[in-house]
C-alpha cells in the first residue's frame, strides 16, 4: 500500500537548462505519476544556461515534504548553488533537503521510483546515488 | 576610518571594476570553461552596485553579509554561492574598523568556508589561488606599502594560474588544455583587491557620499 503523494519524500530537478529540468521531471512522472511531489528548476535569472539560488528555492518550497526533499543536480554550479540554497532553508528544513550525488535523470526516476514506495529521505538518497561510481 | 563614505567609495570601485571588465573574464571563461562568468559576475555586481547606497550606511559586517547575499541570489552559476559565501564569511569575523590584521584574519576563516563551499583547495586553478597569498600578505603587514604589495601579488598570483592545471569547475573537464589560460575566478579576485586598495588610497568623493 502506497502511502499518500504529501508523506512521500519529494523530489527536486536542478539542471542548468530548462529543458532538460522539464523533460526529466516528464520521465519522472512517467513513472511514478502524482504519488510524490516534484519540482524542476533550470536557467539562470535572464532565462539562458545556468542555476539560480532563487529559482533552486522555490523549487524546494514547491515540491516540500514532512519526509524532505531529494535534489538532483546536474554540473557543478547546479550542485554548489542547490547546496547554497539549502544551506538557507530554516533549520528544520535544512536538515531534511538533500543534494544526491548521481546522474540528473536516472537518478531523479530511481529517487522518485524509491519515494513513491513510501522509503525514508536517507534510502532515497542512497538509491539515487548508487548509480554513481564509488 | 571606515564610515559610510568610504564604504561606498570601496563598493562603487569593486563594482565598476567588474562591470567594466565582464567580457575579458567572459573571454577567459570561454577558453577554459562554459563562458558565462563575466556576464554572471556582472549582473551580480550590478544588483550591489543598484543598492549602494543602503550598503554603505550599514556597519562594515552587516554591508559584507548582505553585498553576499546579492550575489548569492543574483550571480547565478558557481560563481554566486563562491563569492557570496566569500563576503558573507567575511562578515562573520570582520569588525566594523578593522586593523589589517584584524582583516586579515576575517580572510582566512572566509578563505575556509570557500574551500568547503567548493571543495576546493589551494593549488586546483581557481580564486583560492589568489585569496591565499593576499590573506598571507595581510597576516604579514611590517610596512606603510602594504597597497602596492597587496597589488602586486595580487596579480602574481592571479597570473600564476595561467600554467597551473584545473582540478575543480568545469576548466577541470579540460585536462591538460587548462593549462596557459588565467582562471577567470582569479582574474576576479585580482580585480576586487586591486579596486580595494585604490579606494582605500583615495579620498572619497563628495558625490559619493551616500
């Protein structure tokens, strides 16, 4: 038995462009539909290539969960801007946002495939990040 | 004597410094990363430059941890959260009248949370590359040059990046074809202490004064 989308660990896509946020948040939902809550941010302020804190944010506050959220990052500034922007969340959101070190797609389906089974933040996260090589 | 003049003097400098020199630092991002640092910097500097005023009357840490915050919210790209958590952990340990020691020190502890912030450490191309040897400099004040010393290995340093190989950031992707290219990280850094010290050397204009 499945538990309710709000209980579900939520799951947050930060990649520098758009499109690649949106059509990765689409193969997510092509799995899991709407048992978990899922958010997708990507660009920069002016709309071209990059991550913005703001956007990261708001994405967070978008797909917010009692269980937590799990952000997948794609190149390196999406990953220190997503660690920035949680890092000022207050500090009961804080301690349950966590930046998974894996491949933004595989990981975002694997993450949200685990949360949608109803599995705590930290297996969530441990999922997504077997995919990476140690 | 550090006042709201002054304070604004100093922000004006390091804006304009890097407002006026956003497509060189585009132009050596382009050669060893993904090109957007000049243009990211730029609208982050502009967003400070645009609150100058309201900076400037606040006491010397508070001003350090709110120009941060813009560029944490504005630059976008790695280069926001590096730099805002350079100004916003010099906050943390700078008086309002700071000695050069005193600043020195708030450097080093700022210089900590950079590395953390980017997993970085000295030697791997980046800004670090520069903020060591000028905190070094600072922890060892014995003269009344310490302007032009502080400018010279400033640069020194920044230019010392050009033969170093990248570790970290994107340039890191490049290997060796890192190597001979000025990290624009660097060049950054370079370009903030060098309008630093211009602005404190100069008296403030009047129409400056916030």
């Amino acid at each position: 038995m499945k538990k309710g989308s709000a209980e579900n660990v939520g799951i947050v896509i930060v990649s520098h462009s758009a499109k690649v946020a949106e059509g990765a948040a689409d193969m997510v939902r092509q799995m899991v539909g709407q048992s978990v809550r899922l958010a997708w941010t990507g660009g920069n302020a002016d709309g071209g290539l990059g991550t913005d804190v703001a956007g990261i944010l708001a994405a967070i506050d978008a797909a917010w969960s009692p269980a937590g959220v799990a952000i997948l990052v794609d190149l390196g500034g999406a990953e220190t801007n997503s660690e920035m922007a949680v890092e000022l969340l207050d500090e009961t959101r804080r301690r349950k946002a966590v930046v998974c070190n894996a491949p933004i797609v595989e990981g975002a389906v694997i993450a949200a495939t685990e949360a949608a089974g109803g599995s705590p933040l930290e297996i969530v996260k441990q999922t997504a990040e077997e995919l990476s090589p140690q | 004597m550090m006042d709201a003049g002054r304070q604004k003097h100093l922000i004006l400098a390091v804006t304009d410094a890097i407002i006026a020199h956003a497509e060189e630092l585009t132009a050596l991002d382009q050669a060893i990363g993904d090109g957007d640092h000049g243009v990211n910097m730029k609208r982050g500097f502009e967003a400070v430059r645009a609150d100058a005023d309201n900076l400037a009357m606040k006491p010397l840490p508070d001003m350090l941890k709110a120009l941060g915050m813009h560029l944490v919210m504005k630059v976008g790209g790695a280069s926001g959260p590096l730099f805002g958590t350079l100004f916003m952990s010099l906050a943390r340990d700078m008086p309002a009248d700071p000695s050069l020691a005193e600043a020195g020190a708030a450097l080093g502890h700022a210089i900590e949370a950079v590395k953390a912030r980017g997993k970085s450490s000295v030697g791997q191309k980046t800004m670090l590359d520069v903020l060591a040897p000028l905190q070094a400099e600072l922890a060892n004040v014995d003269s009344d040059n310490v302007g032009p010393r502080f400018k010279r290995a400033a640069a020194e340093a920044a230019q010392a990046t050009a033969p170093m190989k990248a570790i970290r950031g994107r340039a890191s992707y490049l290997g060796d074809r890192s190597i001979g290219h000025m990290d624009p990280g660097a060049r950054s850094v370079w370009l903030i202490a060098d309008a630093i010290c211009d602005a404190l050397a100069t008296p403030v204009p009047n129409e400056e004064r916030p």
